[in-house]
C-alpha cells in the first residue's frame, strides 16, 4: 500500500516550507505511534514552484 501527500505553492514559498514542516512532524507521529515498519522515499522538485511528495509504503496491517 501507499499514500501520496502533495502540496503545491506558486506564490508562497515560505508557507510551502511550513507546511512541509508540518507534514514531516505529523508522519513521525504516526511513526513513533504505531511502531510499524515504514519506508519512505521523499522527492522535492523546485521549478518555480514547489511540489513536495511523500511516497509511503507500509507493512503490516496499520493504514493510515
């Protein structure tokens, strides 16, 4: 199974980071909460735009 998380900002690119922040400390959240064992593989791409994805597998019987 996996999940795709993107957020896209043209014209902000500061609330973009924040954002991303947030995302990276609410997975490790659901990290350290459900002690499963996960993969991730993050990919940035900037052009004039920031597009930022998270692609997580997951193993076991947790979806979140």
């Amino acid at each position: 199974m996996y999940t795709y998380y993107i957020i896209t900002f043209r014209s902000n690119p500061t609330l973009a980071l924040e954002m991303q922040e947030e995302l990276l400390n609410h997975e490790l959240d659901n990290i350290l909460r459900t002690k499963q064992l996960k993969k991730y593989m993050i990919i940035f791409y900037i052009q004039n735009k920031y597009i930022y994805s998270i692609k997580k597998y997951i193993w076991g019987s947790c979806i979140i």
